[in-house]
C-alpha cells in the first residue's frame, strides 16, 4: 500500500477498470450530467466564487436540501448526497459553470424527476442570491478577461499547460458548457460495438444540440462554435479515436491510447503536484522527477482517465461528450436519443449497419462540417440532416421497445419531443438564436439571459 491506494502491478491491472464496469443489460444505469452558467440576474455578468452572494454562497444554501460540502483547502468547492436522498454530485467547472453529474438511474422518468428537482432547487436558492442560470454551450457575450477561475488547484495547472497545445483551450474551459450522458455495456464485445457507433454518430448528436453560435457578442459563423473548439483544444486528448475504427477494438487498446495521453497532475496528500505533459507511461516505469522511483496507484489510473476528452470516453461506462450545453428540455432529449439507440439490441445492431462503412477520414471531416454548418452539413453527397432522421428513428424503436412509462401511461419516447421539432423544421436552438439575434433583438444579446434560462 502506498498513500492509501493500490500499486499497479500490471498491465491487468490498468484494464480492470472497464472488466469492472460490465454489467448485466437488467442492471444498465442512466447518468446525466449538464452545466449551466450562473450569471448575476441584474447585470448578466458572470458569477465569482468568493464575492458576496457568489458561487460558494450558492452552493452553501443548497446544503439545506440534504446535500454536503465537498472541500478544498476549507472552501465548499461541491456537493454531494447520499444514495437514500437521491445521491449524485454538484460540481464546479473552471469558470463556476454549475454543473449535476446526476445519480446512476434506471430510465428517463426518473432522469426528468431528477432534473426537475434540481431546477427547483437552483431557481429557488439563485433567486433569493439574485443569481440566474443560462442553458448554451457558450457564454454569449462574456470576454475571456471577464471570467472568474474556481479555486481548484488542479485548474490552475490545466489553465498553464492549454495553450502550449491549442489556440482555444481555455475558451473549453471557462467559456463553454455541455451536456453529458454515460451509459453502460455488458462486455468488451458490446462496449466496442457502443463505442463505435456513439463515435460515428456524435456529429449527428453535435449538429442536432447545436446551441452555441455567439462569442464575445457576435455570430461566429458556425452552429457548434463550442464543438469547434474541441478541434483546437488538444489533439493529444481530445477528437474521433481513429484507432477505434482501425482493426480489432478492445480495452487493451485504449489503454494503450490513454498511457501516452499527456498528465495533468497528481494527487497526493491535498494537493495536486504539476506533471502536466509527461505520459502515464513514464509515471507507470517510475521515471517521473517529481515523484522519484516512484509508481502509480490505481487511483492515480482512474483520475488520469477523466483529463481524456474525446468525443466519446471509456471508464467504466460511456460517456457522450458531443452535446452543447442547452435547456431543461434538451438534457432529457440528449439522454433519451442514446438509451433508444444503444440500450435496445435491435436499435444498437441496426445503427451499427448504418455506420459500418463510415471511414475515419469522413467521420473526422463531419466533426468539422457540423460544427460550423449543422444540419445543413453535406458530406460526400450524404446529407446529414437525413441520417439524423433515420437515427431518430432507430432511437424513438428503441425506446418504444423498453416500453418503460410514467404516471401518465407515456413512455420514454415523449422526450425526443424537441429534438422530431428540430428535424421537422430543420432549425436546430442555434439556427432560433441566429434569427432571433438578427431579426428580433436587434442584435442586443441581452434577450438571450431572458429567454434561455435553464
């Protein structure tokens, strides 16, 4: 035992945890997690930590609900609750973007109970602070000199090393938001065939949730201009996974990938020690300087894991990383649109059809077109407006297939509600920005803190 944590032994070791996350398709769970900018309801500007009436303060009042303090160096930088109150974590993204990470749950009924109950909870407790929450993928207006750093240590390293691999790093981390869903797999054969379809169809789910046209007061020119970040972020950890699609897939193969992913840190003992840019790899021969002969623990593996940004990531589960951040509404519809086509076999074999013949390089191609162009992408003759209705499709069969209903007798299916209303008129929540900016607001992106509200 070393600092209270297993000693990797072996490369056995750096598999188990995805053998771990398997699960019986009976036992698959739901996790949903959205973040939303706070802003201040009198002036739109963003929200400090420390200032009076500030992030920690809201934090602090939502403690009356039954969540506790998750701390760092004595300041409230999350929260968590207990598995007999709900459970799940509210935490902190670098510029305060609040964000749930919810409880592992059985079906969207219960995803939407969850999300209800939170809303209530931040509007009543954001409200008395005179605080308000906007659902984009990107702060609309807000400079980059403007936004405020959480006083999390480990950001501060992320903030130092992000620009010596991209240009837009750091607009990924203080100027963007997302929504998320992580679902799980039975084995290495199902979550491979998972693997590979959420990668060659995230740039439907991008173009689809498109809800980030505007940076620093202006149209960008693109629909996803957060998704188009991500292409300029850091390549080392972030995009398609081209070696997913290149011959046999399995768990020794991203481990392999995630081994040479450049760190960010460690943690030892309360504190993060900077080794941003030396590989999991070194640290797994003992050769890292800052931590002399010494080798990683299995807790060292795992929180290295979640500094990988692809557009899909394997832990223990999945998780879906192509969605702007956007309303109540959409994070329910995000989470819907991916059990209906990855926890129904019919749906999930039918999708792996359609995507069996996609290359990398058209995969890689689409990332970029839908970013900037959305819906109205064309690739190779392939309008991607049309197979986002076919995978529609294929996701409402699927939930119609679980067949899990509400109080009211609906089933799981109401919820891709707005995203048939996207398809139907072709106009994703950034093409409504666009036209409103242009034609109904007079350019005056106040508007949007009015009617975006999460």
């Amino acid at each position: 035992m070393k600092n209270n944590f297993i000693e990797i032994q072996s490369k056995e070791d750096l598999i188990k945890p995805f053998q771990d996350g398997e699960k019986k398709p009976s036992d698959f769970k739901i996790g949903t997690e959205h973040e939303k900018f706070v802003f201040h309801l009198n002036t739109h500007k963003p929200v400090s930590f420390s200032e009076k009436k500030g992030i920690e303060n809201l934090l602090i009042a939502l403690k009356k609900y039954g969540w506790e303090s998750i701390l760092e160096d004595g300041k409230t930088i999350g929260l968590t609750r207990d598995k007999s109150l709900g459970g799940g974590t509210i935490t902190l993204e670098p510029a305060g973007q609040l964000e749930l990470s919810g409880a592992p749950l059985s079906n969207i009924h219960e995803t939407f109970n969850e999300l209800d109950e939170h809303r209530d909870q931040i509007s009543k407790e954001g409200s008395n602070l005179g605080l308000g929450f906007l659902g984009a993928g990107l702060t609309p207006d807000w400079s980059f000199d403007e936004m405020p750093i959480m006083p999390k240590s480990r950001y501060q390293i992320m903030k130092n090393y992000m620009p010596k691999k991209g240009n837009l790093g750091l607009d990924m981390m203080f100027r963007s938001t997302t929504i998320q869903v992580n679902l799980d797999y039975s084995s290495e054969n199902d979550m491979v065939k998972k693997l590979k379809v959420s990668l060659a169809l995230q740039p439907i789910a991008t173009a689809l949730f498109a809800n980030s046209p505007f940076l620093d007061g202006n149209l960008t020119g693109y629909k996803s201009f957060r998704s188009h970040i991500w292409t300029d972020t850091d390549p080392d950890r972030t995009g398609m996974l081209p070696f997913v699609f290149d011959g046999e897939m399995s768990y020794e193969k991203y481990v392999d990938y995630a081994l040479k992913v450049p760190m960010y840190f460690i943690y030892r003992d309360g504190n993060y020690l900077d080794v941003s840019g030396l590989s999991f790899e070194s640290f797994l021969n003992g050769n890292l300087e800052q931590l002399p002969n010494e080798k990683p623990s299995l807790t060292d593996w795992e929180n290295h894991l979640t500094t990988i940004f692809p557009e899909v990531r394997l832990k223990s589960f999945l998780e879906m990383r192509g969605a702007d951040g956007g309303s109540f509404e959409n994070v329910c519809a995000l989470s819907s649109f991916w059990v209906g086509l990855l926890y129904n076999s019919d749906s999930l074999n039918s999708s792996f059809e359609l995507i069996k013949n996609f290359n990398i390089n058209q995969l890689q191609e689409l990332r970029v077109e839908v970013a900037k162009n959305g819906l109205n992408s064309i690739i190779n003759n392939i309008n991607i407006r049309d197979i986002a209705k076919e995978v529609l499709n294929l996701s409402r069969e699927g939930l119609k297939a679980r067949n899990i209903l509400n109080e009211n007798g609906d089933n799981e299916e109401i919820y891709l509600d707005p995203l048939k209303k996207i398809l139907s008129s072709g106009n994703s929540s950034s093409d409504d920005l666009i036209q409103k900016f242009s034609n109904n607001w007079d350019k005056n992106l106040v508007n949007m803190y009015k009617e975006y509200t999460f």
